[in-house]
C-alpha cells in the first residue's frame, strides 16, 4: 500500500468491542495501558471517544475527556501502516468539530513528539512539558521520612469528597469523575494524609508492564515523599520486583527531584500543549504526578 492510495474508511463510536484491537495497538508502542484503562477512558469520554475502521479492523482511535469548558485529547493512535495518510488529520478534525458544537473554550493535552507537528498544524501551542520517569522497587532502600504532623491512612471511598476538593485546588478544574472511578476500580489503592483534613493523597494501579503511580497531590515536599514511600511499600507487598512509571510536569522542579532522588530517571518527555485561552489556573507546586498522559 502506498501513500498515494486513497483510503475508505469510516469514523465511529468506540466501543468496549474494540479493546482487543487497541491493545494490539498501543502494545506496538509500548504504551502501559490495561483493558481496565480502556474500559474506563470510554466511560470517561462517553460520547466522545472515536475510532477510524479500515476493511472492518480498528485503524486508529482518539478520545476526549470533557470537564466542564476543558477537553483533553487523548490516545490519538494510529496503525503504522496507516500513518500519514490523513487519518491523524481526520481524527483531530473529528475532535475539534466536536469541541466546537460543545462550546469548549480550551483543548489540552500531553503529546509525543511523532504527533508534535499535527498538533502544531491544528494551532496547539507549547505549554511544558511533562517527564516519564521510571524505577524498579528491588533498587530501593530507604526509610520512610519522618513527617511530623502528619497522618497517613489507606484511600477509602469516604474521603472522595476530601480528595476531590484538594485535586480541584491543585489542577484547576474538577476531575471527580476519573478519581471517583479510580477508586471504584482500585479500592483501597493509595493513601490520604492530613491531620483534621485531607490535604494530600496518592493513588497507584497495575499498568501493562509496570505499576503507575498518580495521582500524587500534596502540600508540601515532604508530604509528598511520605506518601510515595508509602505507595511504593505497599507495591513492594504485592511484588518486591516491580517497575513503577510516573508522570509529572517538569515545570515545577521539586517533583522531578523527588523522583530522581530514589532513583527513578526521566526517560521520555512529553509536550504539554493546547488550544484556546489557557484558563486553568491551579497551584502547579501541590500537583507531583499525574493520573497519566491520557487524562492530565
């Protein structure tokens, strides 16, 4: 198949149906996703979650999350035999379209660099970036930091509200829906802090090859450590071998040095990018590590 050829094809709804073929997917990029991941980015995304079929086979995908007047765009993937021929184009096209009848006023988003000029293109601009950063539990060994004051306790369904109120503090917009259903999937995976009220928390899941941690948001460095020794104690139960990822933005540079320092390198950059008035205005230095690149 060349270049040249033109291509019949059709963009549509994804459906939980199309799993087994995204994984097939994002699995040749070595991505960290899980049908668990899938399962929830199409609740997540509702009505804005696309796929582009080829001869019946799943040839590419693209998601939105919606939060209030933000989109972000997410797990635009295309098939390698597919790529540059329009179907990236196609897919943004779709998905700004759809931005435009809902009345959204800013689109963001983590890209890589293969999908860096698309986006450009379309009229994103550069915001940051955000840092992979990855380690194993077997090279670890440290104490857990003495954090006065401070009180850790297992995530519980109860401190959602807690949770949320801190995450909005920390990111700008509302992201309850994704904790609610992190912690519906993930029960008791993670851990609140605070002494009257809940002013950190971190939660972490099983990822494709390795564990992800994130959210991590706290209110200072050393909370913050306390909380990520404690997840990575409770990973170590369950698995005294296993390799962690996290993401986290580079702009603060705290959060990048929290993770160097135990021995988790950067290993791949991300370009935080978006389009429209960037309106979202959090508290960047409480926000430490992401849920992941797919949802911010």
């Amino acid at each position: 198949m060349t270049a040249n050829e033109m291509l019949n094809y059709q963009i549509l709804p994804f459906t939980e149906n199309d799993i087994s073929e995204a994984m097939d997917l994002k699995n040749a990029l070595g991505w960290n996703q899980t049908v668990a991941d899938w399962k929830r980015f199409i609740y997540l995304a509702e009505e804005s979650c696309f796929k582009v079929v080829i001869d019946r086979h799943l040839a590419a995908t693209c998601f939105l999350f919606i939060r209030d007047y933000i989109a972000w765009l997410a797990m635009l993937i295309v098939k390698e035999e597919y790529k540059r021929r329009g179907i990236g184009r196609a897919l943004m096209e779709k998905s700004l379209e759809y931005c435009k009848d809902r009345g959204i006023r800013l689109i963001k988003l983590d890209g890589t660099q293969e999908g860096y000029s698309l986006y450009r293109g379309f009229g994103f601009l550069d915001e940051g970036e955000v840092g992979m950063f990855k380690g194993r539990i077997g090279k670890l060994n440290y104490a857990r930091p003495h954090a006065p004051g401070l009180k850790l306790k297992q995530v519980d369904v109860k401190d959602l509200d807690g949770i949320i109120s801190i995450d909005t503090e920390a990111f700008g917009v509302s992201r309850a829906a994704m904790i609610d259903r992190l912690l519906l999937d993930y029960p008791g995976s993670g851990f609140v802090s605070g002494e009257k009220e809940i002013s950190g928390y971190i939660l972490f899941r099983p990822g494709h090859q390795s564990y992800q941690i994130g959210p991590l948001v706290a209110s200072s460095r050393k909370e913050a450590e306390f909380l990520l020794e404690a997840v990575i104690e409770r990973i170590g139960l369950e698995n005294r071998k296993a390799d962690i990822c996290i993401f986290s933005p580079l702009n603060y540079p705290a959060a990048a040095q929290l993770f160097e320092i135990i021995g988790f390198p950067c290993v791949r950059r991300l370009i935080r990018m978006y389009k429209g008035k960037n309106m979202l205005r959090g508290r960047d230095k409480m926000l430490y590590a992401l849920s992941g690149p797919e949802k911010g």
